[in-house]
C-alpha cells in the first residue's frame, strides 16, 4: 500500500501515479463547484484543489 505522504514514498511509478491522481481530483473538485445545486462552494473547491495540486508537485519533486 503506498503511502500518502509524498516523502515516503520510494517507487518511481508509485509517486508517478499518485501525482496524476491528485491532478485528476483537483481538477473534479473544480468541475462540481460549477454544477447546478453543488453543494461545495468555487472558493472552497479552489482551497481543495489547491491543496491537491500542491500535493501532486511534492510527488513530482521527490521532496
């Protein structure tokens, strides 16, 4: 199981994959805050995905 703190993570493939899925949510969380009846408010989407992207760049950056 790969963990979910980038710095532990080892596997070249691993941290590959978890980057393009932190970028994958991201960029749904943007999408749903843009649906008709969302709950989820563009600010609050945008802190999340914000947060995902940073995530993804520490799994690109091998930090």
């Amino acid at each position: 199981m790969t963990s979910p703190r980038p710095d532990s993570v080892t596997c070249l493939a691993c941290r590959e994959h978890a980057r393009v899925q932190h970028l994958r949510l991201a960029e749904q969380l943007q999408h749903l805050a843009t649906m008709p009846g969302s709950t989820i408010t563009p600010a609050r989407a945008h802190r999340v995905a914000e947060h995902h992207r940073d995530l993804a760049r520490k799994f690109a950056a091998g930090d």
